[in-house]
C-alpha cells in the first residue's frame, strides 16, 4: 500500500521536465517536496493526476498497486488521488454545492443516490471547520473567490472526498497567516493512519504548521536531497544553491 | 452618363485593362438597394449618379487656395494635395532614404509591379462592389506608400484631397505596405473647397507586413452638400498591428466599409471611428473583422454623438475562422442621443467558427446621462459647456486611441470646431 | 474510492431501505435518471389523412373533416394563395428552406377520437409516450389542465374544475371556433396577420389542433396550464394554432413542451401562437422543445401587449433540424413589458436560429432579452434580433443580451441583431459574449472524479443556470435532462 513513483519522466513537446523522479508515501505519512521555481513540483502534481500536457514517456506511477498512468484523469480521483490546485480554475455557474455533490454522487456505486440531507450535513460542518461563510455554497466555484477563499475550497473538497492520497500544490502561496493557519488546521484533521499526503512547497513556512515526516528536496526534475523535517530548516537557512554543493545530494 | 471615364495615356497597359473591365462591371451592376442585406437602413440613391461629373481641371488660383488651407500637423515626414483628382503640392523630402511615397499616376509609372500588386486586390465584401468598378475605372489621384524593412517613419505623412465644382466626384486612393518590422502613419484629408454638391469615392487598402505597425487616419469633412464613400481593407500579416481611425464630420452622407483580416498569427486590428452628424446627416458605417490565423486580436470602437435629425447606421461583423483559435474580438458601437429626432441603428453581429476564442459585441444607444449632467451643473457649469465636456469625453475616448499626441490634438479640435456647430 | 462518511450513510440506507426526504437544490442535476427518454415510435392509427400535398383541394378536405364554418373556409383559402405568392426568406435566412419539399408532406391527420374527459381513457400508446417524456405521475396530476395534442386532434383534455369555475374557457382551437365565436374571431389572425411570413400563412391555410384560452377579467390562474405536444406520423406537418387572450388584469402561465419521435424523412411543424395581453394583464408563454433532428420548425410567435400589460416568451429549443423561431412583443399600451428569455442548443446535424422580435409602439414600453446558446459537435446556433423604438415615442428601454458557449472546434455561433432607436429620450443596450469550456475546467472537475461527460454537462448547465431557473421547477428539471441527453458522447 502506497503511492509510488518510480524513475518518471515526463515532458512538454519542448523540453523534459520531469527527469526520472522516484518517491514513495506510504498511508498515514506525510512527504514534503520543497524546491526552486522550475524545478518541476508543480508538474509531478499535474503529471500524478494525468493532465494532458505533459506526455510522460518512462517511469512508473502506482497507487496502492493500481497502475495509474493507465487510467483517465477522473478515474485517477476516484481512486483515491486528489490534487490541492495551486491556482484553482474558475467555473462559472456551477455553484459550490452542486459540483460537490456530483463528485460526492461519483463516488457512489451505479444507481445509488446521494442522500442530499446528510451530504448538506457534512458539507456544514466541514465548511464550519474552515471557518467558511454558507454563502460559499450557492456561489460559482472559484468565481470571484480571494486567494485564500480558493485554497479553503480546495480544503473543503479533500475534507469532502476522503481521498487516500492528497497531493497539496503550493498551497500556501498568495496566503496570509490567518489563512495559512485554517487552511493548515484542516489538513491537519484529515492526517490519518489511512492517509499519505505530498505537500508541495517553494517556502519551509508551511512546514511549521502542517508538519512533514520526510522532506524531499526537488532539482531539475529529480529528488536531489531526501531527509527529515530539520532539512526544511536548513534549507530554510542555506537556500537550494547550497543543494547541489552539500555531500548528501543524490548522485545524478 | 456624364461620369464616363476617359483612360490614361502614361498608365501601364495592365492597368488601362483592368480600368475598362471595371467601368464595364459598373455599368453592370445594379445599384444596392435597401433590401440587401449589407444596405440595410441605408440608401444608395443618395448619391446622385446621373449628375455626377468627373471633377474638372483645377486652376492655378484654385490649387493655390486649396495649398494655403492644407495644414493640420506641424510635424510632417511628406505632404501631399490634390484638388479635383490633380496633384497641386508634394513635399516629400524628409521622409527616411528607400521610403516610397508617391502621388498615384507617378507610382503607376515608376513603381508599376508594386501598385499591380497590392492594387485592389481585395473583393468588396460589404455590398459596395459598384463603387469600387467605379473607383477603379476613374482613380488617378491619391498617395502610395512602401516602407521598407526595419524603416521607422517618425512624423506622419499627411495628405489633403479636395473636391470642387458643383457636382464634381473625386476618387482619391491610398495604398500603404509597411515592410518587416517598419513603422508609419498616415493621415488623409477629404475635404471641399466651396459649399457645393460633390462626390467623394475613395479606396483604400492598408498591408501590414509582418510585425510592422501601420497607423492611418482618415478625416472626411466634405460640404455638408456632398456625398463621401470610404472603401478600406486591411490585411495585418503576422503580429503585425494596424490601426485605422476614421473621423467622419462632412457630407449630408456618407458610408464606410471596412474590412480587417488577420492573415497571420499574432496579428492585430484597432478600428476606431468618431462621428458627429448635425442637421440631416447620416452616417453608415459598415465593418467586417476576419481571423483568419490564431492568436489574433482585433478591437473596433465606433462612437456617434447625434444631433437634430441625423441618423447613423451601423452594421458590424466578426468572423473567426475554424483554424482561429486564440481568438481575441471585441466590437462596441456606441450612440449618444443628443435630440428627440435623432436615429441609430445598429446591427453587431457575430459568426463564430472556433473555440477558445474570447469575443463580445456590445452596441448602446442612449441620451447623456442626467446623473453625469447633473453632477457638473452642480459644480456650476451651464448646460451647453457640461454637455459639451461629456461629449468631448465620449469622443475623447476613441481619439485617445490613436497614439499619437499630435495626431490626437488635431482631430479633438476638429470635433470642437464641429460641435461649435451645434445649437 | 467513497468518503467514510458517505460509506457509513449507503450502508445505512441499504439495511434500513429508508427513503429519506430531503429538501433538495432544485438546480441540481445529479439524481436525474436519463435512461427512459429516446427513439421511440408507435404504430400509426389514422382515421382521416388528407394525403400528400397542399392545394385547394387539402384545404377543402380539411374543412370538411372539420366542420369549418364558411369564414374560416374563406380564411384558409386566401391563406393558401398567400402562401403560394411568397417566396422563401433565403435571402437573410439559411438556403436549407430550400430543402422542404411542400408536396411530400400530408397537412392532416386524425385517428377521429373526441377529446377525451378523463385521463383513464387516453388511449395507451399516448400514455406510454409521455411515460418515454419522463413526466412524473405526480406531476401530471399537478398540472390544473392538460391538452395533449395527439398529431392534429387532441388526444386527451381535461380541465379541472377549479380553473372552468374561475371562467376560464381552455378549449383546442377547434371546438373553440364552434363554441366561442365573439371571443375568438376578433383576436383570431390579428396579432399575426395571414401574411407575416410564408409559414404562418401556410399554418393559417392548413392549421388543426392548438389551444384557445381565455381568462376572465382580473382572473389570476394559479397553476400552469400544460400542453404537450408530439408530431408521431411520418412526412406529416403539424400546424397547431393557439389563441390566448388574458382580459384586464388576468394573470396566466402557459407551458408547451414537444418532442417528437425520430423518423427517416424530413418533418414539417409550423404552429402559429398568438398571445394578447389586455390592461394590466400578464402572460406567461413557456416552451420546452425537444424536436427530432430531422424536423423543420418553423414557428411564428408573436403577443401584444396593452397598457401596463407583460408578455414573456420563456423558450428552450433543443433538437430539429432547423428552428427559426423569434418570438415577438408588441408593446401597443403605455408602461406595456415583453420579455424574452431563450436557451437554444444546437447539436451536430442541427441549426438553432432563433432571436426575438421587440416593438416598442408606446411611451415608456420596457422589453429585455436573454438568449444563451450552446453549440455542441458540429451544431451550429444563431440568434437574431430586432429591437424597434421608433422616435415619437418617450421613455422606452431595452436591453439584450446574447452569450454563446461553443463546445467543439466543428461547432458555430451567430449573432446578427439590428436595434434602431430614434430619439433621445430611450436607452437601448446590447450585449453578446462567446466562449467556451475550456480544458482546464473539464480538467480541474476531472481531478474531482468527474467524468469528462459529466464536467462538461455540469459545465454546460452552469453556462444556463441562470435562465433555467426562470422555467417552472418542473420544466426546469426536464431541461437539464434534455440537455444532459444532447451531450451524451459530445466529448472525447
């Protein structure tokens, strides 16, 4: 049981970006990808999820022994893999609630129906916990939405969907602490024994608040430098250049 | 008819062909009317074709006068004038070395490959096909212009047609090629001497080369007697940007088409216009935006503040071909009502074939707005002076577009000079 | 993989077997079951068929089997020869007019039942149409009247008795002319003269079937009256007729739906529907239509407004082959209100052309137009509009908005609308967007769970929200339905 990554490579028509990327999250740990920008964080999310630009030409991807690669973005979900975007799309008219509940009704076995009563329930007291208005309901997803009223929505939807495995894409970027702290809380009531978390990050701020067992530090599409959480802080200290220099980065 | 042409003995054979073929597709041709389509709201037989004349010889004193009055911008690469279809002035001395700007006859005989290139190459795609046979079998006058590659023409070349003579037509033509990467602006002036009835058919087409900027102004201030027609294409090749401002002030008609296509990527087209018609004028303004390449963006502003019992008419379509996607087009007509009697009517319309395309029209028509009336009143400004500030602002905001303060300063006075008019 | 906490509640569920009420979002489209709408068709049982073509002779025939009395005889006859003398609109609307073939067509069709009193007699075959039509028992029952109309005759009528006691008269346009004469004959034909178009003069000679209302003075219904419509004999045009008067103040909705089974050879339907809104009264005309795609719809609509009167077209076109449809208000009274709201979604094979025609002929007359099309696969949707405010006229406004959603590279849009406004005394705005579902959308709602299908039906009904919620509760449920069956396999 586990999310495992192994040699992946991956790339845009232009150029590899993704240059034989290796990690395993086993459930109930927690793995923090830190790294300079262009390094390529952010296109293993997008590459874990199966986002059609990027064509992944070697490697392998598994989640709990399920070949993900094989399978269409939606299918990938429903797996258990969710994505925290980093700059969540805006969908006009498609009110909050309405889209979660057909990712909710997606999630249930053929010719169930989604009990809307206690769906509503749930989707209260979560959004209670994040400290959301029940406005956010009715209003268009993402539409017109803050910084950090879209990353909360993010939140809301891993609290939502349960997923095995989440994968959070800078998500304290463009957060102010306040935010940082309720969006951090939330993740931190979903940690669990069944659970694995990627958190992805440019900055060691978050790791204060949602706290990593193993850091992972990411240099031209490869994990460059593997360590626990005191490896935050010292890159926190040091900066990346201090990476490629220091003993302990992988050999190429 | 009294408006048979009579053929040139210096033009090239090429062109004397193509000249007889026109007048024969003249003749042709039916006159539009109101029931087609692209005529709509309009009416062709406002133009007085039976009465017209080819506009005669003009005399010494005549060009003199027309030379004196010939002067709107101070800073100038070449400036040129005609009166009645006859070259009276060009001073073309300081434009940059290898850039061609000829009075038309002269470039047909100098420059014979080039003009049979780019002249009139375009089919008329809003319902003027008439008058361009027409412009076609009459043209002798007007301004060629080839910027060559990398050349920046820093001041505008400017240039004045006048028309006189009672029922006398003129046919002024303009064609600009901007090279790779060349830069240049050119203003036109169609304008009459006296007070009479006459006829302005001008063409003019506009090619932009690739990731060159070509900026042309068109200023038409014919008698309120007279009748104008503008007949413009564009072509923008790739991330090349034209823009075309037209003012439209004179004539008791007048009808323009323009057509912009975007052949090659990244390309852009600004089409701006302004007008200000008084008593019974009416202006039809008819405009066609293509994409044709992706990535291409196109922005049109006309603007019509309306006085008395003028009317304006405006028909405006954008195309997006299936291969256009990136598509930015947005067309907006506005009309400022400013009397009980006044008449606009507008038809934007659209007609997509791609996706990931960003496209809207918009189209208003109302009176100044009490609130913003009020709200300068209030500060003490009379009435006439507060709506002459709202309108000016209305009107400035097109101006404002052009990008060049000279340029932008001239045509702002020229609207004042037209709204001083107004009662 | 399920949420625990939806898990625990399934489970529960299952060992109780209980069905929980629950006060559902009545814009959701998740617990819509799509399964039972589709090809269907149903053996022919024809009583009276005029054959094929349209002559004096069809006319003649029609009358005959109707009983017409002599000014309707004289009135179809002179329609027909209008007909004949005009040409087809080709030169502004699409050359595929040219595609009807007038002559293999039949211009009526009767299985010769009587409108049936109670819905236990309608025959079965009917009922398990609109079983296929996906309206709910309790639904129908809802419904104050319903007149179904079964090809040309109506197949099933039944009023309740609490509209007939409030004076309402709901009649097929039919027994109308027989029994109402002094209401009928003056508004009958005057709203759309026989001439307006080639189609509503080939209605005027041919029509059968329809509705007539008529609401009392200062009567407001309460409940929608429902008519269904559905064209089921092949090569067979359908011409209904309906008339609806709302006297001084009477308040009224109207709600039409069609859907028609698919065949191999083109089908005609051109109804004409005349709407008159005395003082102070309110119309409220709804249609959903789902037309198969190989139907000419060709459809003149057209209500007048008196004084302080309103007239709203609320309309929603999917499926046919071609739709020209512009519903129009004349605003005749002062302070009158028409209204236009307008889904229209053009599917592969299909050309939505629809708009609205607004005629402002009094002071301070106020008209407002929404249109939202969508374009899927090689479908293509235009609009056209035409806003006329002429200048001895004070105070009118209008406002119009057209949005156009494109889901395919193949699909197309247009918008030509034409606004003339005379004077300074009116304000007129039109606005029209296109835009699309971009794949960032359908990508972030996949990372969700979402099929690509259903990211884009979500998507698509987002795009109408708005307006969807406009439709009766009922209405609106089906569209989305409807709407959700054209996307099937759109993507991909």
């Amino acid at each position: 049981m586990s999310l495992k990554v192994t040699d992946l490579h991956a790339r845009i028509p232009e150029r590899e970006i993704l240059k034989g990327l290796s990690i395993e999250i086993k459930p109930g740990e927690v793995h923090a990808i830190m790294g300079p920008n262009g390094s390529g964080k952010s296109t293993l999310s997008k590459v874990l999820c199966g986002h059609e630009d990027y064509s992944v030409t070697s490697g392998t991807a598994m989640l709990d022994g399920q070949d993900l690669l094989a399978m269409p973005v939606d299918a990938r979900s429903r797996a258990g893999l969710f994505l925290a975007f980093q700059y969540p799309h805006e969908i006009p008219g498609v009110s909050n609630a309405n889209f979660l509940r057909a990712a909710v009704k997606a999630r249930l076995p053929d010719g169930e129906d989604l009990d809307a009563v206690a769906f509503y329930k749930q989707m209260y007291a979560r959004m209670d916990q994040l400290e959301m208005d029940r406005s956010f309901t009715s209003r268009s997803l993402n539409e017109g939405f803050s910084g950090g009223e879209k990353k909360r929505n993010e939140i809301l939807q891993l609290m939502m969907l349960e997923p095995k495995y989440a994968v959070l894409d800078e998500t304290d970027s463009g957060l102010d602490i306040d935010a940082l702290k309720i969006v951090a809380r939330g993740v931190n009531a979903m940690r669990s024994e069944n659970r694995g978390f990627l958190v992805i990050t440019h900055y060691q701020r978050l790791l204060n608040y949602i706290q990593p067992d193993v850091v992972h530090v990411m240099m031209e599409g490869r994990i460059a430098m593997t360590g626990g959480r005191e490896l935050a802080l010292e890159l926190e200290a040091k900066g990346y250049e201090w990476v490629q220099g220091d003993d302990r980065a992988l050999a190429a | 008819m009294t408006l048979t042409p009579t053929l040139s003995t210096n033009a090239p054979q090429w062109f004397n062909d193509r000249a007889a073929t026109a007048w024969q597709t003249f003749q042709n041709l039916p006159l539009p009317g109101i029931k087609d389509e692209p005529w709509r709201y309009s009416n062709a037989k406002r133009i007085p074709l039976d009465q017209l004349k080819p506009a005669a010889s003009p005399s010494a004193e005549l060009k003199a006068q027309a030379i004196a009055a010939s002067s709107e911008l101070t800073n100038t690469s070449a400036r040129l004038v005609f009166v009645n279809d006859t070259l009276a002035l060009t001073e073309t001395s300081a434009l940059p070395a290898g850039v061609i700007c000829l009075p038309f006859e002269q470039a047909l005989r100098e420059q014979s490959d080039l003009v049979q290139k780019y002249f009139m190459q375009r089919i008329m795609q809003l319902g003027s096909d008439k008058f361009a046979a027409l412009h076609l079998a009459h043209v002798r006058a007007g301004t060629v212009v080839f910027v060559p590659k990398n050349i920046i023409v820093e001041h505008p070349i400017e240039i004045f047609h006048w028309c006189s003579g009672e029922h006398a037509a003129i046919f002024p033509h303009t064609l600009i090629i901007t090279g790779d990467n060349a830069k240049v602006s050119v203003v036109d002036h169609f304008r009459s001497l006296g007070d009479e009835q006459g006829f302005s058919c001008a063409v003019t087409d506009l090619v932009g080369g690739p990731g060159s900027q070509l900026t042309y102004i068109a200023c038409q201030e014919m008698s309120m007697k007279a009748q104008a027609m503008q007949l413009a294409s564009t072509v923008a090749e790739r991330d090349a940007s034209v823009k075309s401002f037209q003012l439209q002030l004179g004539a008791s008609w007048s009808r323009s088409e323009s057509v912009s296509d975007m052949v090659g990527k990244g390309s852009r087209s600004d089409m701006l216009s302004v007008s200000l018609p008084l008593g019974e004028q009416v202006v039809d303004q008819r405009t066609l935006q293509n994409h044709k390449a992706p990535n291409t963006h196109s922005d049109l502003l006309y603007k019509n503040a309306l006085y008395d019992k003028s009317r304006s008419i405006f028909g405006g379509l954008i195309t997006v071909d299936e291969s256009a996607h990136f598509t930015d087009a947005y067309q907006t007509c506005r009309n400022l009502m400013n009397s009980p009697e006044a008449e606009a009517n507008s038809m934007p319309g659209l007609e997509i074939n791609a996706d990931q395309v960003k496209c809207s029209h918009g189209s208003t028509s109302g009176p100044v707005s009490d609130e913003e009336l009020f709200y300068l009143k209030a500060r003490g400004i009379p009435d006439h002076e507060a709506r002459r500030l709202i309108v000016m602002g209305f009107a400035d905001d097109v101006i404002g577009r052009i990008g060049n303060e000279e340029i932008q300063a001239m045509i702002h006075a020229r609207v004042e000079e037209k709204f001083a008019q107004v009662n | 993989m399920t949420a625990r906490w939806l898990r625990e509640i399934v489970e529960f569920n299952n060992k109780t077997s209980t069905v929980m009420t629950t006060t559902e979002d009545p814009s959701s489209i998740s617990d819509i079951h799509v399964d039972n709408i589709g090809d269907f068709t149903f053996p022919e049982r024809n009583k009276f068929d005029s054959g094929f073509g349209i002559s004096s002779k069809t006319v003649d025939y029609i009358c005959d089997v109707k009983s017409d009395p002599q000014w309707i005889r004289d009135f179809r006859h002179k329609a027909l020869d209008v007909f004949n003398s005009k040409p087809m609109p080709t030169h502004w609307a699409t050359k595929d007019l040219e595609n009807i073939k007038f002559d293999q067509f039949r211009y009526y069709l009767s299985d010769g039942q009587k409108p049936k009193k109670s819905w236990d007699d309608v025959p079965d075959d009917v009922k398990r149409t609109f079983d296929r039509l996906g309206i709910p028992e309790q639904e129908r029952k809802f419904l104050a009247g319903v007149e179904a109309q079964y090809d040309s005759e109506a197949a099933y009528s039944n009023i309740k008795a609490v509209v007939e006691e409030q004076g309402v008269i709901f009649a097929n346009s039919t027994e109308a002319l027989h029994k109402y004469p002094d209401i009928f004959r003056p508004w009958f034909g005057k709203v759309i003269p026989t001439g307006d178009n080639k189609f509503s003069a080939l209605n005027s000679a041919v029509f059968s079937g329809g509705s007539f209302i008529y609401v009392p003075k200062g009567v407001k219904v309460k409940h929608p009256l429902q008519a269904y419509f559905r064209i089921n004999s092949e090569q067979f045009g359908q011409f209904e007729r309906t008339l609806i008067i709302a006297d001084e103040g009477a308040e009224l909705m109207y709600m039409e739906g069609c859907t028609a089974p698919k065949f191999e050879t083109a089908t005609l339907h051109s109804a004409v529907v005349e709407l008159v809104a005395m003082k102070g009264a309110k119309i409220q005309y709804v249609t959903v239509q789902n037309w198969s795609s190989n139907v000419f719809n060709l459809v003149t609509k057209r209500g007048i407004a008196h004084e302080e009167a309103e007239v709203k077209w609320i309309d929603c076109n999917i499926g046919s082959r071609l739709t020209m449809k512009y519903p129009g208000v004349v605003m005749k009274g002062r302070k009158a209100r028409g209204e236009v709201i307008s889904i229209a979604l053009a599917n592969s094979g299909q050309h939505q052309d629809t708009g609205a025609k607004m005629i402002h002929a009094a002071d301070e007359t106020t008209s407002n137009v929404i249109s939202k099309s969508i374009s899927i696969g090689e479908g293509r949707a235009t609009y056209r509009g035409l806003v006329h405010i002429p200048k001895h006229l004070k105070g009118c406004k209008n406002n119009t908005e057209c949005d156009a959603l494109l889901i395919n590279t193949k699909s197309r849009t247009d918008t030509y609308p034409a606004i003339s406004v005379r004077g300074n005394q009116h304000a007129t705005q039109h606005e029209a967007s296109v835009s699309q579902v971009s794949a960032e959308q359908i990508f972030y709602m996949q990372q969700r769970g979402l099929s690509e299908g259903e990211a884009m039906s979500l998507s698509v009904n987002g795009f109408i929200n708005d307006l969807a919620s406009q439709f009766p509760m009922e209405y609106s449920v089906e569209l989305k339905r409807l709407i959700d069956l054209e996307m099937e396999g759109s993507v991909g």
